[in-house]
C-alpha cells in the first residue's frame, strides 16, 4: 500500500504557557499543504524500514515510522511485520511537520492493511503520543489547534484561489532549541479570531511567536521573508519553529528565490 504523506504550515503561533507536564500551551492554525512524502507499507517476514530521497540523519529507531508500527504492534500482536519504506521529499527541521505526517500515515496504512478497524477517535488518540503535530494529520484540513497543538477543530478556511510559495533555505532549526528563546504570554487578540478578518489584515496581526529568536539568530530569514514581501506577498511568514517561510500571493504572481542562494529551495502550492 501506498500513500502521500503531506506537509502544514502554520497560520499563526502563539505560545501562551509553560505547562506541569513539560509541554507548552498554545494556540496555532494548521494548514494542508500538498507538498509530500512517498510512504510504501507492505507485508514482510520481519520488519524492515527504509528510505530514499532526502538524507534521514540518526538512529532509524527514532523516526516516527518506526515508532507508528511499534506502538501499534504492541496493542495488536497479531499485526504481521512489514517493510516500511519513506521517500523523504518534504525538509526536516522546516516546521513543516513532515515527520509527524509520515508517522501518522504509517498508523493510518496499518490500520488499513491489516483491518485494525480503528475509528477516527482511535487513530487521533495513537498519533497524540507519537508527537504534538502528529492529531492534525488525521484530519488533513485547516484545523484551528490548541493544547499542546493536539485539540483541534476543524475550520473553514480555503487558500485555493492564491499561490502559497513555500521556502526552505536550507537551515535546520532545532524545536528545543527555539521553545527556549521563548517568554511564553497570553495575547490580546486570539488566532482564531484574527483569522476570520481578511486576509489583507494578516501582516499585521498574526504572528509567530518563533520569529523574533530565529530571525535572531539567523538574519537571513528575516531577509528571505522580506523578500517574499517584495515580491507581492499578501502574508508571509515562517511556519512551526522554522526554518521554512512561506507567502501567499495572488494567483499568477511569478515567485523566484535569491539568485545567490543555492540552498533555497521553492515549491508552489
């Protein structure tokens, strides 16, 4: 069996609270992209994982693909083992959520191949302890998030009619690291509410909170979304903690990166 496995962005972050459980609350929009990874499960006489594409730095162990079958196989013994095999095309440390995607599309090729019969509730509750991203790939459509990004709420918001550029320079930004720049605080204005204004009213108004520490510590971001903006952007910003930018613009706008960039990478969506 196989499947595409997408990428989000975020249409805002904000971070409001340091939690008792270690996790921070907050208050985010994702949103689908059709940028994606290639997930092939089959049957196999033993488990096997491999991967292809886009280099997978570290212990195989702890990709989440792997840890989708045992989580699984721990709760249905009688699941038979497979071969797994991931065709990385979505960056890693992009905030982009492609990890979590392909971990959570492992658990939905299981459930299938193996008619687990698993329900949607299931499923969401499987993907929450593989990752804090992981609920939202469930759903698969804009969805207005809170908790620790796995209360989600499906929202009606559709982003067909412009070009969403998405930019990757090529930086890999650690979550640890950028949760530790951060003073988390309530805001004024909701996400969830700023959303619903039109979208000419964005730039002003909805942030990501991880974009004052990244841009920071790597002023070419800042540059790179800048640009974005040159070029007609009617909202740009990063998604997750980086490093991946991304700008809306209308239909038929002509996107091209810095021509001195051989790191930057642009997928239109």
């Amino acid at each position: 069996m196989i499947q595409f496995s997408p990428c989000k962005i975020n249409l805002g972050l904000s971070i409001l609270a340091k939690r008792a459980d270690g996790f921070h609350a907050l208050e985010t929009l994702f949103y689908p992209l059709a940028l994606h990874d290639i997930i092939e499960v089959v049957p196999e006489k033993s488990f096997k994982f491999s991967h292809t594409g886009i280099s997978i730095p570290g212990d195989t162990s702890n990709n989440l693909c792997v840890k989708a079958f045992h989580l699984l196989k721990a709760d249905f013994p009688q699941m038979g083992d497979v071969k797994i095999h991931l065709h990385k095309n979505i960056p890693m440390g992009a905030g982009l959520g492609g990890g979590s995607a392909d971990g959570t599309t492992v658990l939905t090729l299981l459930n299938q191949l193996f008619e687990l019969k698993l329900t949607q509730k299931q499923l969401l509750d499987y993907a929450a302890r593989l990752g804090s991203d992981c609920p939202f790939f469930i759903f698969n459509e804009a969805c207005h998030a809170t908790g620790r990004g796995e209360i989600l709420e499906p929202i009606a918001i559709d982003l067909s009619n412009y070009t969403i550029a998405l930019v990757h320079p090529g930086i890999h930004i650690a979550t640890s690291w950028a949760f530790q720049q951060l003073s988390p605080c309530v805001k004024e204005k909701s996400i969830a509410s700023i959303i619903k204004q039109p979208i000419e009213t964005w730039k002003a108004e909805l942030i990501n909170d991880f974009e004052a520490p990244v841009f920071k510590a790597h002023p070419t971001l800042e540059a790179f979304k800048n640009n974005l903006y040159e070029q007609g952007a009617i909202y740009a910003s990063m998604s997750g903690s980086g490093s991946s930018l991304f700008g809306i613009f209308p239909k038929g706008t002509k996107i091209e990166p810095p021509a001195s960039e051989s790191s930057f990478r642009v997928d239109l969506v």
